[in-house]
C-alpha cells in the first residue's frame, strides 16, 4: 500500500465487540433478545423481563429497540465496565458480589474487576 494512500486512511479504532464481554457460554441458541432503549450500547446493563429486577449485560448495540443478552450458563468479563455501573446492575448489595449472586442461579459467572 502507498504511503499517500496509508496517511489517508487515518487511525480508527474499531468499537468493542461480543467476544470483549462474552468469554464462554454452553451456547449461543440461548441468546435471546431484549428491548432496550434507543443508543444502548453493547456492555451496558439492560433489564431481563423473564426475571423481574434483575439485569443482563447487553452484548450488541441496540437496534430497532433490541439487544442480545446470554441469561444463561456462560463467562461475563467485566473488565471493561465501570464499577458504577456494576454496583447499579446488582439486585442487592449494590456490589459485585450482589451481581455474582444475581447470576449463580443461572450459570452466570462474572469474572474480572470492573473499571474505575
């Protein structure tokens, strides 16, 4: 590739993507997608009907007032979400540990320290 044409590409940085967030899951038909609220953005805490009070880490961007959601058997990295954020996600406790709880009945394991 030309120089010319390298420096007019620029230097993008792509967004995150479902694999920054989702580490394991016993499988993907068990996705399932959930209303949210117009420029919800994947890695942000979106309720889960199915389970009044509870809340699920969205794995997509929202589109047409949807996002995907694994409420399932699977490994969620927190590392990049912001512990405030976390700590609002919890059902009780208002902590990590209350989220953990939230996801143990389901097979949710939620692994790393969320961002400051």
């Amino acid at each position: 590739m030309s120089e010319a044409k390298m420096k007019s590409t620029g230097n993008e940085t792509l967004g995150h993507v479902t694999g920054d967030f989702l580490k394991w899951e016993a499988t993907p038909l068990t996705r399932e997608a959930v209303t949210a609220s117009k420029g919800t953005k994947i890695g942000t805490f979106v309720d889960y009907p199915l389970r009044t009070g509870k809340k699920l880490l969205a794995l997509t961007d929202e589109q047409d007032g949807k996002v995907l959601v694994q409420p399932h058997n699977c490994i969620i990295d927190l590392s990049l979400v912001a512990a405030t954020a976390v700590n609002a996600a919890a059902s009780t406790g208002g902590n990590l540990d209350g989220l953990k709880k939230d996801g143990d009945p389901y097979g949710i394991v939620y692994q790393g320290a969320p961002a400051a």
